[in-house]
C-alpha cells in the first residue's frame, strides 16, 4: 500500500461517518434541508478519496484509468451537492441558477458513460506521470490523457467553484458571522488545490495531486458551521423557553394575587327577616351593605326608592303617590 493511501483511507472513512450521521440526522428532522445535501457531499468526497487512494495503488494503466474515471465522475457529484448544500445554507431565494448548474454536470455525468473513450478516457493515450514530492516520496501516477469531455467539466468546476465561494462572501457580507471566515477560508483553499489538480491533470505542468486534501479541509469547515448553527438554534430555544417559563411564572403570580383579592359569596347566610342583618361566620350580625363589602369587596351608594321616598315624605313627593298606586300588583 502507497504511504499516500493511508491517509487518504483515514479521511474517506470520517467522511462517510459523517455522511451517515447527517443523513439519520435529515430523516428525523427532515424540516432542516441543508443535512441531506451536505451528507451526499459527505459521501461524494469520501468517494474522491477512495478513488485516490486507488490511483496511489494502481501498478498499470488499465487499472489507473479505472480509478481516474471514477475520480473525475466524482468531481461532478462534489460540484453538483455543494452547489445544491451552498445554495440552502447562504439562502438563495433564486433557484434557476441551481437547477441549470445541477442540469449542467449532470449531463457530464450521464455522457461520460455513453461517451466513448476518445471522449474521455483511454488507454491509447497514456499520461503516466512521475512525481517526486520534496525528495522524500516517489509518486508513479498511471493515468490517462484527459478526453474533450472532461476537460469541459474541469473548467466547468473551477468556474463553479468561483460562483460557490461568491455565495459565500455575499452571505458573511448579509450576516457578518464570523464562523463564515472559516469556512471561505477552506473554500478558497479547497479551489486552488481543485485550479492545482485541474492543471496536472491536463499535463499543464507536474505536480502531486492535492485536492482530497481540501476537499477533506472544506467538509470539516461545513461540519463545524452546521454544528454551529445547532447550537445557536439551541440556545436560542433554550432562551425562550427560558423566557416562557418566567412569563408563565409571573403571569401565574398575578392570577394567585387576584385571586387573594376577589372575596366571593356562597353557601347558606342567615338574614334577620324584620331588620336583615346578616350573622356571620363568627356569630355577630352584620347590616346587609356591610356584610356584602366584607365578602366581595363591593362599595355602596346610597339612595331612596320611590316607594320608601312616598312613606317617608309625603309632603316632598306629593306626585309619586300615583306612581307608586299604579306599580302596586293587585291582591287576588
């Protein structure tokens, strides 16, 4: 096994672990979209990686351009969920831009298995390349010239790349979260070792390939963002239910205050039938007016009835004489 695969193995390993938790995480909280995208993402770059710790392995070029071809089909799936994952995390209220990018790589993942090898890649035009990494490590990559196609989705991937580190920008400029630095930072990492591998890959010049380092890099930088946000959705439902239970304490407070302070009537009260005083609990009579303030807290305001005003004075209330006669019910 080449010195190179060991880690590379190591990092496809978390990166699938990591798919799969987010992947269980969206299917009990499907209402949080980002986690579906960013575990195929997960899953995609643990893929690349495979794929490049079997082109560190491979000992002849049939077997090289095995591992490349599915390495560069990999490419496109990275693109199309970090498009499809950037889009849901910054926010985009457009989706056309989306849709034709995943339209757009899509089609050079279908046509690169209808293609032919001309197009893509072949075993009649070999690019074996031999790298010699600071002195210390001999790398033989067997590989193939790279087809029309997939050059068009190379270039295709750098400008996408571009357009997902832009999303990026616009939204710490919309938010000014600082986590976000972080994650443009992998970002940016993660596009010049994609610009690195797209040149050596089309033997613009000799290098050792670094992009499953970045890829790995951005991922983290995306894990840790999401864990992040989490938290902060945490707190803040911490917070109000926080702020709940002390509105609910308060509020319940001021119902047990106004409650001490309604005194209400109920029960059997004994009444003088001649003066109607009323005894109360302790055995004293009470007049009516004042038995009622004690128990409710009503307030009295005095007056004289018509009829009491008639018997009482007569010679003040001549006139209400015969309003009183006509209100009198007729004895049977």
């Amino acid at each position: 096994m080449h010195t190179l695969s060991i880690p590379l193995a190591i990092m496809a390993s978390i990166n699938l672990y990591v798919g799969v938790y987010y992947l269980f995480f969206y299917i009990e909280r499907p209402q949080i979209r980002e986690h579906l995208p960013f575990a195929l993402l997960c899953f995609s770059v643990g893929l690349y990686q495979i794929t490049s710790a079997g082109l560190y392995n491979s000992s002849s070029l049939p077997v090289g351009v095995f591992w490349q071809r599915i390495q560069l089909d990999s490419v496109a799936a990275i693109i199309i969920f970090s498009l499809w994952f950037t889009n849901i995390f910054t926010e985009q209220k457009s989706q056309r831009t989306l849709q034709l990018s995943i339209a757009w790589f899509g089609i050079f993942l279908v046509l690169s298995f209808l293609a032919g090898p001309a197009l893509t890649l072949s075993t009649a035009t070999p690019a074996i390349k031999d790298v010699h990494f600071f002195n210390l490590l001999k790398i033989r990559y067997y590989e193939s010239s790279v087809g029309i196609l997939y050059r068009v989705e190379i270039v295709s991937a750098i400008f996408a790349f571009i357009y997902i580190l832009f999303l990026y920008i616009g939204y710490y400029r919309k938010t000014k979260k600082k986590i976000l630095l972080f994650v443009i930072s992998c970002e940016l990492t993660y596009f010049i070792g994609v610009a690195s591998d797209s040149m050596v890959a089309m033997q613009v010049y000799r290098f050792v390939y670094v992009s499953e380092y970045p890829f790995f890099l951005m991922v983290v930088s995306m894990a840790y963002t999401l864990l992040d946000r989490f938290v902060d959705f945490h707190k803040a439902y911490e917070e109000l239910n926080a702020n709940l239970e002390l509105k609910v304490e308060q509020r319940t407070h001021e119902i047990m205050e106004a409650q001490a302070s309604i005194k209400t009537l109920g029960g059997l009260i004994p009444i003088c039938s001649n003066c109607k005083k009323i005894r109360d609990d302790k055995g004293y009579w009470e007049q009516l007016e004042q038995y009622i303030h004690n128990h409710s807290g009503a307030e009295f305001s005095h007056g004289i009835c018509p009829e009491c005003a008639k018997k009482l004075y007569p010679e003040y209330f001549p006139d209400l004489e015969s309003d009183v006669k006509d209100k009198e019910v007729p004895s049977s």
